[in-house]
C-alpha cells in the first residue's frame, strides 16, 4: 500500500510540474518547474529499476536543459507578461482533435501488449559473446553499436550547427560568491562520479553519455564561476576531444569489416578492450560538445 501512494503521488506530482511549466505565466516559474519536472522524472526512472535513464534524465535532462533555459530566460528584454487568452472554443476544438488520436495510438498499441517479446531470449543467446556484463550496454555498444556511433553523429551535427547562429557565450556580470565556494568542491566529485559512472557501465547502469554529462556539468558550473577560461574552438585539443569519440568509433567500424569480422562486430577476446576504449574517448566528446553547446565559445564563429 505505501509503494503504491508513493508512486500514485509520483505520478500526481509529474502531471502537476506539466502543467505549470507549460502553462505558468511567469517564465522564471516556469523554467523552475521545469527543472524540478526532471529531477521527478529521474526519481520515477529510478522507480522502475531504469537506473542509466535516471542518471541521463537528472544530468541532462534537469541539469543541462535548465541551465540553457536559464540562459535563454538571461538573454530576454523585460516585458508584461500577457494573460491566457485561448477562446473556449479552440480549446475545445484541441481536445476533439487530440482525443481520436490518442484513442487511435491506444487501439495501435494494444496488440503489442499480447505478443510475446524475443529480444530478451536473443538477448541471453549474444551475451557472452558481448564481453560485457550489462545488458544495456552490450545492446549500445555491441548489439546495436550503430544506433551509439549514429548518436555521437546527430551530436557533432548538434554543435556544428548552434555554431552557425553566431558566437553564444554563457557569463555572469559577477560570479556568485556562493557558486565559486561550491564550485571548488562539486566540481572534483563531479569528475569522480563520471569515472565512476563509466567504469561501473560494463557492467551495472551507466556509461559514456551518463559519464559525459557529469563531466559537461562541472565544466558548466566551473566557467559559471570564472574559475574555467572560455573555451575556443581554435584551441585545436578541444576540436581533437569533440572529434574523437565519432572518429574512434567509425575507426574502429573500418578495422573490423577490413579484418573480417564485419562492421563493428568485435572479436570476442577482444570485445571488452575496444569497448572500454570506446566509451572512454566518446565520454571525453560527449563532454567537450554538451558544454561547448551550453556555456558556448570565447570567440566570434568562423
């Protein structure tokens, strides 16, 4: 009874954070509900034993995405807030629209529920053959490593594009005294955490992306704090960090087909090394372009 009140006040909780996040008339509120809208959403991923989404929803999700948000919020003139005007009608005529919809993907989705899933089963038959011990990360980066190296793709292609909207820097006129304290202590247990995080992902929840984030956070909260230079996309290590994770992975793609093995299949006595390499370079990518996307360059964009 009390793990369903929990969870019955999870859910109340998530929808009501929704709701004030997409409707407030406040901005600031907003984005503030925003973010506790995340970290709700983690405490649920962790809820349903989905540990790697929680630590993604929390990082990213929560602390990522706010900080933009908060920057975006910075970067706006003051004006009025304007009231909710929405006629009755238009609302209503929203809900006759949304309201078939959902009933049609309930109907589509109904037959799923009846099917007996297969993949678990391939699953156990591939796992020792994966050289790693979780199942989430043997499917990213062996049973399904494309989908991973297309990720780190639509990444890069993130950045090369917010690069072409101009030069975005992220600065306080004056670092908070208060921020700069807990920088110098958050910020080496946040390198700690994302070792951590990426060596335990072979196998337990984590991995480059989770591992990565973390890292993305402590640069962030660093250069908030004018503790951290601004970063340049000229300083040609930063390119090499941003570059290296996509270009090891197709590297490696490139070695096992010209090896015979075929794409990205891995040798089995070696699978667990280039894995590891694998995750290593692409957290170190993962962090230089989250926080090159976030906090922005030192300089005018080329």
């Amino acid at each position: 009874m009390t793990d369903w009140l929990f969870d019955g006040t999870l859910g109340l909780l998530l929808l009501a954070l929704a709701l004030g996040a997409l409707h407030g008339r406040n901005l600031y509120a907003s984005v503030l509900l925003f973010v506790a809208f995340g970290m709700v959403m983690a405490v649920i991923w962790a809820r349903l034993g989905a540990a790697d989404l929680a630590l993604a929803e929390a990082a990213i999700g929560a602390g990522l995405s706010g900080v933009l948000l908060f920057a975006a919020l910075a970067r706006q003139p003051g004006r009025q807030e304007l009231p909710d005007i929405t006629p009755t009608r238009q609302r209503l005529a929203a809900a006759l629209v949304v309201l078939p919809l959902l009933f049609m993907l309930l109907q589509g989705l109904a037959p799923l529920a009846d099917g007996t899933p297969t993949l678990p089963d391939e699953l156990d038959r591939v796992m020792p053959r994966t050289g790693v011990s979780h199942p989430v990360t043997a499917v990213l980066l062996n049973v399904r490593a494309w989908d991973t190296l297309l990720e780190l793709a639509v990444l890069l292609l993130a950045l090369l594009g917010a690069r072409q909207l101009g030069p975005r820097r992220l600065d306080l006129a004056e670092p908070w005294p208060l921020l700069r304290a807990w920088a110098r202590v958050l910020a080496p247990l946040l390198v700690l955490a994302a070792g951590y995080i990426l060596w335990r992902g072979a196998s337990s929840p984590g991995g480059a992306f989770q591992a990565g984030s973390l890292l993305a956070a402590g640069v962030v909260l660093l250069r908030l704090s004018a503790l951290l230079p601004r970063l340049r996309w000229s300083f040609a290590p930063l390119r090499l960090l941003v570059l290296g994770g996509l270009m090891l992975f197709i590297g490696v793609a490139i070695t096992t087909a010209w090896l015979g093995e075929g794409w990205l299949n891995y040798p089995d006595d070696s699978a667990k090394l280039i894995i590891l390499l694998i995750e290593a370079v692409a957290t170190l990518s993962i962090a230089a372009s989250l926080s090159l996307l976030v906090i922005g360059e030192g300089e005018d964009s080329s």
